[in-house]
C-alpha cells in the first residue's frame, strides 16, 4: 500500500510525462540532476537576493545537520566508487581528533588554529596517498604540503580561505558526478550571480541591507567574521557571495548531489527515505534528527550563538570534502 506522498509523486510525474520535457526528464537521470540543480541555484539566488542575512543565519540551522548528514553518506558510507579499506576509518580518526580540539576549545580549552589546520592537512594528503601511486599523485601531494607549510604560517587568513572554498566544493564533487552538457546550465547561473555580487552592480542594494539585521546577526558584524581584510565595498561583496555558496553548498548535498545517484525513472519518496537509512543506519538517521532537532530548538532560543556554535563543530566536515574531493583528483 502506497503512502499518500507517493501517490502524490506518481501523479505529479504521471502529468509532466505527458510533456516532451517532462518525458526527457523521467527518462534521463543526468537531466534530472541538472535540472534539480540549476533550480536549486535559482532558489538560492533569489533568496540571497532579498534576505542574504536570514539567510546566513538561518540555512545553518535548518539545513546543517542533514547535509553534514549527506556529506558522510556519500563521501564515506556509499560513494559511488568505493573508498580504499583503510582511508575511511582513517579520515574519521583524524577528523575525530580535529573536531575533540575544537570542541574542547568550545568549552574553555586553548584554541589549537595549528593542530587542527595541520589535522586537516593530514587528511588530505592520506586520502591522495590511497591512490594509485603516480606522478599526479606526488606532484598533490607535494603541492598540499606546500600549502599546508603556507597555512601553519597564516592560520587566521588560511582558516578565512578554507571557510570560503569549501563551499564550492560540493559544486565540484556534483559535477564530476553529473554526465551530460546539462550540468553546465547549473554552473552557468551561479557564475552570472557571483558575477553581479561581486562586479558591484548590486552595492546599493547590499548596503541598504547593511542597516538591518536578523536576530542580532548583522552584514557589518559578518563582514568583521568572514572578510576583515578586505577593503572598501569588498568585504560586502565577499560576505553576500558566502551566503550565496553557502546556500547552494546545503542545497546541493541535501538535493542535487542525491539525484545523481539515481540511475532509472524517479524513485518514490518512500524508496528515497529507505536508501538514506540503508546507507547509513538506523542509529546514524536517528542521530541526525536528534542533532537537528537540537540545533532548532536552540536556534530558537538563542538563534546567533546557536549559529556559530554549529559552524564552529562541524569544522570537519569541510575537511573531509577537501580530503575525499582530493582522492578523487589523484586517482583519476
């Protein structure tokens, strides 16, 4: 016996099927996950567009557990290429000792910007070493060490530069895992929107927002967070496009990057849901629902510091995507 959200969804899918496009698209999974993305963009933007604040504050809350969620389900748990034996009991050790630093700094504990820079650094350059050996393989490894010498330099301004960058890394790892010209639909509007952000078209726009806040979280305040360096309306600029790619970093783990895997027609809510709970466990799916349960409820009495506390955590997370995402470039 169906549910009524399945049926909902064989009806939805039974009427655009009569379409061209939504035939195409009930036919073709690398469609499907193109067009889930560039959607999902587009929704990013225009919330980014009228609220970049809210936004800011309120994606982490919502959206953070379960794509810290998706991140272990498809980088650990069930990637679509199985990871060495070894590299995933390895990562989780590294990143366990990383996220016990922070945590312990969290509630009083020196803070450890080195140990952890140099912990994420570790990870890297042990996911690249399980893979093939090669020239390719030495000459990341190489580089990383490079830039991990270069980071333990300049914890403050590397830490800043990683905050930034991973965000981009989930749209790295969809379209490595996406096929067809399709995807690039997807790449193309967030390029044209970090284009107008950053191009200072939309200045006056940004700066009226500046005189707002949301829940005592403020674009002045997150400009000292996230771009203290930069000069003039770039620090602006900078913290706009954060929530743009923030945005789009949730949305694509907890949508586009999950449509990729699918290889036939659409699958029904209910099948969705079991694979999620096949891949990761009954114990894992009922930790994430504590864990974002948590979060909203704290978020609702203290919603910034509820915020930050989150942000601070799941520094691993970030690490694990650079870490798998560099395994993936080595044993290409």
């Amino acid at each position: 016996m169906s549910s009524p959200v399945d049926r909902l969804h064989a009806s939805t899918w039974r009427r655009l099927e009569r379409t061209a496009v939504g035939a195409r698209l009930w036919d073709d999974p690398s469609l499907r996950a193109s067009f889930v993305a560039a959607g999902l963009v587009s929704l990013c933007v225009a919330l980014t567009l009228v609220g970049p604040l809210w936004l800011l504050l309120l994606a982490p809350l919502v959206f953070g557990v379960p794509h810290v969620a998706s991140d272990l389900r498809y980088l650990v748990f069930a990637p679509p290429k199985p990871l060495p034996a070894g590299l995933a009991p390895g990562l989780l050790l590294v990143l366990g000792a990383m996220t016990f630093a922070r945590a312990s700094a969290m509630v009083g504990g020196p803070a450890l910007p080195r140990v952890e820079l140099a912990l994420g650094a570790l990870a890297v350059v042990m996911s690249m070493a399980f893979a093939r050996q090669s020239m390719r393989t030495f000459a990341l490894i190489g580089a990383t060490l490079v830039l991990a010498a270069v980071a333990l330099a300049y914890p403050r301004n590397a830490a800043l530069l990683i905050g930034h960058a991973h965000n981009f890394v989930a749209v790295a790892i969809w379209f490595a895992w996406t096929r067809g010209r399709a995807r690039w639909w997807a790449v193309g509007l967030l390029t044209v929107a970090l284009g107008l952000v950053t191009s200072g078209v939309l200045d006056d726009w940004w700066f009226q927002l500046a005189s707002s806040d949301a829940a005592g979280l403020t674009l002045t305040g997150m400009v000292a967070a996230l771009a203290p360096d930069l000069p003039g309306p770039w620090g602006l600029r900078a913290v706009i496009a954060f929530a743009l790619m923030q945005a789009v970093h949730y949305a694509l783990w907890l949508g586009a990057i999950p449509a990729t895997r699918a290889r036939t027609q659409p699958s029904p809510p209910s099948r969705v849901w079991s694979q999620w709970v096949d891949d990761l466990g009954v114990p894992l799916m009922a930790l994430t629902g504590l864990g974002t349960v948590v979060l909203l409820s704290w978020g609702g009495l203290h919603p910034t510091e509820a915020r930050s506390s989150y942000l601070s955590l799941v520094l691993f997370h970030g690490w694990l995507e650079l870490a798998v995402m560099g395994h993936l470039l080595a044993r290409r």
